[in-house]
C-alpha cells in the first residue's frame, strides 16, 4: 500500500487534476490544505522545501507541480 499526501490549496487547477488522476487510478491519499492549515503550510515549506501545490508525497519521494510521469513511476503505474 502507497503512503501518498497530496498539498493542496482552494483555486488551484493542477490540483485537481491530480485529485481526478488519483481517484481515476484508485490511489488513497491524504489531502492537506495549506490555506486551512498553517501546520501543513509549515510542513510543505520546512520539511518538503516546496513553495508550490500540488506538493505531492509518495512513499517519502518529493514530487512538486504537476508531475504525472513522476507519480506514476513512484507509484507503480504502467499503461
């Protein structure tokens, strides 16, 4: 089972994009709103160095923006 946190904030197109992907491919994942919650804000910034959402967190690998080659690389998806 994937450990998968997806950063997102309200008004953000490529989020939910990556939202639609996740649920299009079944993939559970935590959602974290950096505007609703100033911990999670701190947490992408501090923890992940990432200034940017969609932020996503797959088995401990950083992915910033948009990135579906990537996700689908750490999550095991072939076409």
């Amino acid at each position: 089972m994937n450990k998968v946190t997806l950063y997102t904030q309200p008004d953000c197109p490529p989020c939910k994009i990556v939202k639609m992907f996740f649920n299009e491919y079944h993939i559970s994942y935590q959602e974290k709103d950096i505007k609703a919650d100033s911990a999670a804000m701190k947490e992408l910034t501090k923890k992940y160095g990432s200034f940017s959402t969609p932020t996503v967190i797959i088995n401990g690998e950083t992915i910033i923006g948009f990135e579906i080659e990537k996700m689908k690389r750490a999550l095991s998806i072939t076409d």
